[in-house]
C-alpha cells in the first residue's frame, strides 16, 4: 500500500510521464525484490515496443523492437492474461533483447490495462529461479493497475496539450499557407508547417502523378539541392503512397524494398506520407521523417492527413494563380513570352548580373518579308506562321534561355550567362530552325546599362543587317561602324548655337534667358504633377498636360497624341494657334510617316531645328509655317502609349532643356495614365470578381430572381435605417453571397427533406466561415466578409457561428437575417411547405426580440407594406389599361 500511495503521490508531482516512468521501476523493483524492473511502452496497433524505463539503468537499444522479436510479449498480448511467467533460457534472451545482459532466470510480464487496450507492459525479471505465489500476483496486479493510474492520468494531460497545439498548429498552418498565392512561397511554407506539426527532422512537397512519378519542390531539414530530384512511382515511402494512393507510415525506413537513390534518406528511420489531391486527381504528396527513433503511429499519420488537406487546397489555388499569371505573361499565338513579360524578366536578369557579376546577350530576330506573307496569303497564314517561328525558337535555345515576341514579326531572344560569342551561337541555332527569313542583331549587356539601351543596341545591329545586305544572319552590335546611325545624320540640327560665340553681353542675357527658362519650365513640372496626380480620367490628365504646356510657352502647337489599335496616332489633346487655324477639326496619322512616328517607333525622343530638311517630316495644310517640332513618347509601364508633340514657327526653336521638360511632363502623364488604367483594372476585377461570386452562388441555389429581390429589398430596409452609402454597398454585397459558404455542403444536405444529424447540422452551420474564408481571398470584399459570418446569428445569441447578441452583431448582418429569413419562407423548404405573406408577416413579428431586431423587422415590415402598395398600383394600372382597350373595341 504504501508503494502503491508512493507512486499515485508521484504521479501528481512529476513533471511528466517520463519522470513517473522511472519512479515506477524503482518503486517496483523495491517492493517485489527483484534484480530488474521495465516498463515497456507498446503500440500495438503498429506492432512495436519501446523501453520507456529500466532499474537499474541498462543498456537499452534506442530502437523501436518490432513486436514478432519478443514473442513472450506477443504471446501476452494475444491471451488477455493477467500476467506471464517466463523462465529459463527464454527469460534470459527476452531480458537481453530489452538491455539487460546479466542473466535472468524468471521474468514476469504484467499488461497494464486501461479499459481492454494494453498501453504498457511491466516486465519484473530475476536472477534466481523464482515461481511468484498467487498473493504476490495479485498483489503485482494491483500495483501495476495502480501504476496505469498514474500514468494514465499524465499520459491524458500530455495528449491533451498536443491535440490542443496540434489544432492550434493546423489553424495557423491553414492561416499561413493561404497568405500567398505564390505557388513556391506555399510550398515552403507547406514544409516548415509540415515539420512544425509533427514533429520531425525534414518535411519535403512533391508535385506529379501516379504515372509520371514525382518532383521534389520544397524541403526543410534537407540539402537544398535535393529539390528538383525525380522520384519513380514505387520508391521510398513516398512514392508506394502515389503508387498505391494512400496514406502511409513506416517505422523501419531502411527495410522498403526499393529506396530513394539520394544520400539524405539512407539515415531516415521513420517516415509517414499523404498523397495530395485537387480537382478529382493526385497531383502530389508530403512526406515528414525523422533520423532518429520516433514511433510514428497512426494518430500522426491522421494528423498528416489533415494537413495535407489544408495544403492541397493552398497548392490549387496557387496554381490556378500561376496559370493565370502564366497566361498575363505569354503571347498567346506564339507561347512565348509577350512584350511586357520580357521588360519585366530582362530588369530582373540584368538586376541579378549586377549582384553577381554574370553576363547576359539580347537578340532581336525580326523576321524577312513577313508582310508579303501576310498579303499574299492571308492573316492566318500569317499567324500561323509566327506560331511556328515561337515554337522553333523555344526549341532551339537552351532551357534557361528565354524567348519573347517583341512585337508583330518581331523576337527576342535572352541569353542567360552568355557573351556576345555564345549568344551567336544560340541565336544562329534558333535562325536555322525558322521556316522563314530572319534577320538578328545581338548586343551584350555592359555594366551600367539599362534595359531600354541593352534593347536599343540590339535593335541597332538588326537594323544594320536589315540595311546594310546582311539579311539573314545574326549581327553583333560589337560589329557596328562608328558611323552607322540608323536614323537621319542630321537630327541634332536644333541644338542651339555654341554659347561662347558673341559679345559678352549676348552670352549674359541667353543665360539669364536660360535660365528664366529652366525656372518656369519646373514650374510647370510641379504645377502639372500636383494637377494629374488627383485625375483618374483619361480626358482629364492629357488635356492638363497640353494647357499646362501650352499656358507656360504658348507654342504654336501642343498635343498630345495617342497610339490606336489600327497604328494611327491621334490628338486627343490639342493647345495652339495651329489648330484654331484648323477649326478644332481632328488629327490622326499612320505611325509609319512624320517625326510623331519616327518618336513612336524608335522609342526616343526626335528633335529637329527645320523639319523641312527632314525626309519623313508630314506636311499638313494648316501647320506650313512650322519651323521647328519636339516630340517626345510617352511610355506608360512598358507600353508606348503615345506622345507628345510640340511645334514652333522659328528655327531652331528647342534645346536640350525643351527635351528634359517635355520628357518630364511625359513622364508624369505615362505615370497618371498608368494610375488611371491600375484603377480601370481594379474596378473591372471587383465586377467580375462579384459576378463570378454571384454565379457561383446563383448556380449552386439556381435563384437569379430571388437573389436581386433579396438584394433590393435589404438596401431598402438599410436605407430606413439610416446606413451610410459605403455600409449600403457592402450590405448589397452581403446580401448576394450570405449564403456563398453553402457551395461547400454536399447536395444531400441542402436537398434532405427531414431533419439533420447532429453531423449535417455542424456541417451547415460553418457555412459562414466557408463563405468568409473564401471572401478573404480578395482585399476589397473586407467589409463584405463580416456580414457574410455573421448573417446567422440571432438577436437573442442563439445563432451561429460565434453566438454575438443584440447590437453585438452587424447590422448589415441582422437586416440580411430577416430579409432572407422572409424570402426563405416564402420560397418553402425540402422538409416544409411555402408560407404566404400574411403567415411570413407573422413569423417575422413573432421572432422580433428573440431571432431577429425588432428595429429591422419594423423597417422590413415597412419596405414590405410599400412593396404591396406598389404591387396593388401596378395592378389596378393594368387593369385600367385592359379596361381601356375593351371599351375602344
């Protein structure tokens, strides 16, 4: 008794299930007088043991000792005995197997039961011949029933305070893995969770199939450069789960007949892995081991499950992210990447050779006669032409090299850690394997050069080709004469005259002049900047800019010109003498002709000082006397969006400080303008993005109707309330998806004619959640959310999901609530008939202060009058009609 009030009296203050594990093989050692006493700890759904304690300490393995090594124990198990004697030889072998190797010659096993499941198992072993007495086994039954008393009671503490961080673990696993759309971040992530939750030494995510094996994509624990490994269908653990498509653990790594040909999984011992699934397939799996001993059981393998749920989903909606972004990325007639793709990955690689010293070659191929192609043969073959040239050039260069179309015949090609040499060599590789004519010209990157210049070098070397007879073959910009200027010699003819030249008073009063000049020109910079900076409208920010410009210098023309989708440019901001004398009529010209086009098309500022001697200057009637004319692009992102166009009456009109002012005032509206399309854009994802909601809910409830009635008449009711025009549209919003989280239920749920399970009625009531957690995906529906969680809670606190009473709960939510609650009986259920508005009327006062606000209901029960009011007007308006047309006839 007193060992037995010693062990329940330590099992109160130990620190843990360990500290009372070696408390008890003392106690038991003490009080039956034997050589050795061992706890074993048994899991036997998995068949193996562990030596959780020995008195005297022995020489335990470490290991786990599969069940089939220690019949006796075996044998125990099987029978339900209370206890075993072994003596003789196979006491001792069963001694030593377990750490003890002085020779034993009687054990005695004593199962320690909680309820039937045996948790541990108390082994008492002797040096002497020793046949225990039926007192002395009862009284070791005792002792050890006492003895799981304890332990039971700690063991009950720890797996509540696991389960407890496991959950807690899971919910921040679920939080973390949807914070990022980025397929990558979520796979690493999906790794440090994984690790994290159970446990273990390294978690690695693989991505493929039961067909064509599988990828390692992310690791934790492991050498980085095992990602990107190939793992057949059928090796390791991970790939029997594919292969079988199943859940799977093994405490004995080193035994699976066929391995993982890769250094770090010859030191796994245990390991358990999950196939993941989305949209009906697998698509993957993760996998968690451990290096040392660690019974892994099926509780983890459980767990594991769980969270490879939670990963699949954030895996397929990345994805489905990647694929969009993908698709934004890539031309979608020849595959390759389009033109803002490739500015953006041409910034990226060029940032990356800057950090590490790497060189990097650009070619610009532009195909030979395309035009004739087209004309002679049609747009389709045309198209598919330049489909075949993307795919032979994707074919032809190295896997890290990337290819985009630059535009209409033209390519470019990115040579990644390549020279001018080797850049030569894959561009000529990709001419080869075009079916038609192309012409390259091939720059590489220099220390300090931008993107735009890298581009503007590569396209110097195709021109030369194109110009100088060399069709066909790939230029190195290197190759180019000093002289080569492919543009006309003398664009620098307005530059203004050496300032040196003249009297001393001359050069005072042109610098006095400049710099009033320059003065008025930040002026106007400034002035321009504050205006475009509040404007959302197309209309609204050019026009700034051509009065601003026009206010400050009255120049015979301003305009602002814009790049249609037919390759016209057209003023769609005019200032200046030269277009009263045309009336306000309009102006557009082909991009192929003028100094405008020349601006366009070559990407650059043109400048000249008597447009007269300019071989591609356009003449217009009412602009004869023009003398001079800047023009400058406007670039909005990596997109030429047009230009502005300045023109004078003098010669020689503009200088350098002309150009840096107009390209700051191009700068500014390429910048506004670029603001204003992000909005455009943004208002477009927010319609679309609630009208795909609104289908998705509209599908699975298949009520168009109902759902817009259900909408007005909330608004309505809102409107009586008092709400802010902000709260309205969220209510609007609210109103269209609160039943969103429904998508989620299974059809035998929303379709049961009788009453739910206590199961199916959970089930229902996280639909809420459902529906916010989807709703958080998207920033601008974050006043929508909380009106979709909280739209079933009930005045009175009864609701769900989290109970809020009163004025507690949203107001949005509470008018949704009953405006819904209307509709819902109205419409009837599976499980009951329709009411009729009188009986809904009833209902809806009668809940009034326990289910619903009685202010909302007095508001809906007047929205509801007025609707009656304008039904009965309706009606007698229709009858007075046929009343009407009966006495005509």
């Amino acid at each position: 008794m007193h060992a037995v009030s010693r062990l329940l009296v330590s099992a109160i203050d130990a620190g843990g299930p360990s500290a009372v594990a070696d408390i008890l093989v003392t106690e038991a050692r003490r009080f039956f007088r034997v050589s050795r006493a061992i706890l074993l700890s048994v899991a036997e759904l998995e068949g193996q043991l562990e030596v959780a304690a020995m008195s005297p300490s022995g020489n335990p393995s470490g290991e786990f000792i599969p069940l089939t090594e220690l019949a006796p124990v075996a044998r125990l198990l099987r029978s339900r005995e209370p206890a075993l004697r072994v003596g003789g030889s196979e006491a001792g072998e069963l001694a030593g197997r377990l750490g003890a190797k002085d020779d034993k010659e009687t054990v005695l096993l004593l199962p320690m039961r909680v309820r039937e499941s045996v948790r541990h198992v108390l082994v008492l072993a002797d040096a002497e011949d020793r046949d225990f007495q039926a007192s002395e086994l009862e009284v070791a039954r005792a002792f050890a029933d006492a003895a799981e008393a304890g332990l039971a009671q700690l063991q009950l503490a720890a797996e509540y305070a696991t389960q407890t961080a496991r959950q807690a673990a899971l919910a921040r696993a679920a939080r973390t893995l949807n914070e990022s759309l980025d397929l990558n971040h979520v796979l690493v992530r999906m790794c440090q969770e994984a690790t994290s939750i159970l446990g273990s030494d390294y978690a690695n995510v693989f991505l493929g199939n039961a067909v064509d094996g599988l990828r390692i994509e992310a690791t934790y624990g492991l050498p980085k450069d095992v990602i990107g490994a190939h793992i057949n269908v059928g090796e390791g653990l991970v790939g029997k789960c594919i292969e079988r498509d199943e859940p799977m653990l093994t405490n004995d790594y080193q035994a699976l007949p066929r391995q993982i040909a890769l250094s770090p999984f010859s030191k796994v011992r245990s390991s358990l892995a999950v196939p993941m699934h989305w949209d009906g397939e697998v698509r993957g799996a993760v996998a968690v081991g451990y290096f040392q001993p660690h019974l892994v059981t099926r509780e983890h393998l459980t767990l594991l499950e769980t969270f490879a749920d939670l990963a699949a989903a954030a895996c397929r909606n990345a994805s489905a992210h990647a694929g969009l972004v993908l698709a934004a990325r890539t031309d979608a007639l020849t595959g390759c990447l389009n033109h803002a793709a490739l500015h953006d990955t041409l910034r990226r690689e060029l940032e990356r050779c800057r950090r590490t010293g790497h060189t990097l070659s650009l070619a610009m191929v532009d195909l030979d006669d395309f035009k004739r192609v087209n004309e002679s043969q049609g747009h389709l073959a045309g198209d598919e032409v330049l489909r075949g040239v993307g795919h032979a050039m994707r074919q032809a260069v190295r896997a890290y090299d990337l290819v985009a179309r630059y535009g209409g015949d033209e390519f470019a090609i990115v040579a990644i850690d390549a020279d001018e040499r080797a850049a030569i060599e894959v561009t000529e590789r990709a001419l080869e394997g075009v079916a038609v004519g192309a012409t390259a010209g091939i720059a590489e990157w220099q220390p300090g050069e931008s993107a735009n210049a890298l581009i503007a070098r590569a396209d110097s070397a195709l021109l030369f080709g194109k110009q100088r007879g060399r069709r066909g073959v790939a230029v190195r910009a290197s190759e180019l004469p000093d002289d080569f200027v492919p543009i006309a010699s003398d664009r620098d003819a307005g530059v203004a005259a050496d300032p040196e030249v003249g009297p001393s008073s001359d050069r005072s009063r042109e610098q006095t002049e400049g710099l009033q000049k320059r003065t008025r020109q930040l002026a106007i910079a400034n002035s321009l900047a504050a205006r475009v900076s509040a404007m959302s409208e197309v209309d609204e920010i050019v026009n700034a800019a051509a009065e601003e410009l026009h206010r400050g210098f009255e120049y015979f023309l301003c305009a602002v010109l814009r790049l249609r989708d037919d390759g016209y440019l057209e003023g769609v901001a005019t200032r200046g003498m030269a277009f009263d004398r045309a009336d306000g009529g309009g102006w557009s010209q082909p991009v192929e002709s003028g100094l405008i086009g020349r601006c366009v098309r070559e990407r650059r500022p043109v400048i000249s000082g008597d447009v007269h001697s300019e071989a591609d200057y356009r003449l217009v009637p009412f602009m004869v006397d023009v003398r001079s004319e800047l023009c400058v692009p406007i670039w909005v992102g990596e997109e030429i969006w047009g230009a502005i166009d300045i023109e004078e009456i003098h010669p020689s009109a503009f200088d350098e400080d002309d150009v840096r002012l107009v390209q700051t005032v191009a700068d500014q509206v390429g910048l506004a303008l670029r603001s204003a399309r992000l909005l455009e854009q943004l208002e477009r994802v927010k319609s679309a993005t609630a009208d795909a909601f609104a289908m998705a809910v509209d599908a699975r409830g298949g009520c168009h109707d109902s759902a817009a009635t259900l909408e007005e008449r909330a608004v309505s009711v809102g409107l009586r309330l008092g709400m802010e025009e902000a709260d309205l549209r969220a209510l609007r919003l609210g109103a269209r998806f609160h039943d969103l989280g429904k998508i989620a239920l299974a059809d035998e749920i929303l379709t049961k004619p009788g009453e739910l399970t206590p199961e199916e009625r959970q089930a229902v009531e996280q639909h809420p959640i459902t529906g916010e957690r989807i709703l958080s995906a998207v920033d601008f529906f974050e006043d929508v959310r909380k009106l979709v969680r909280h739209e079933h809670e009930r005045w009175d606190g009864g609701g769900y999901p989290d109970g809020l009473t009163a004025e507690g709960i949203p107001l949005g939510s509470r008018v949704i609530l009953a405006a819904s609650a209307y509709q819902a009986m109205l419409a009837g259920r599976p499980y009951r008939r329709p009411l009729t508005p009188a009986q809904a009327h009833e209902e809806l006062l009668r809940g009034a202060g326990c289910q619903f606000d009685p202010r909302v209901i007095a508001a809906l029960v007047e929205v509801l009058a007025e609707e009656d009011r304008g039904q009965e007007a309706l009606s007698e308006s229709s009858e007075e009609r046929q009343s009407r047309s009966t006495l005509a006839s």
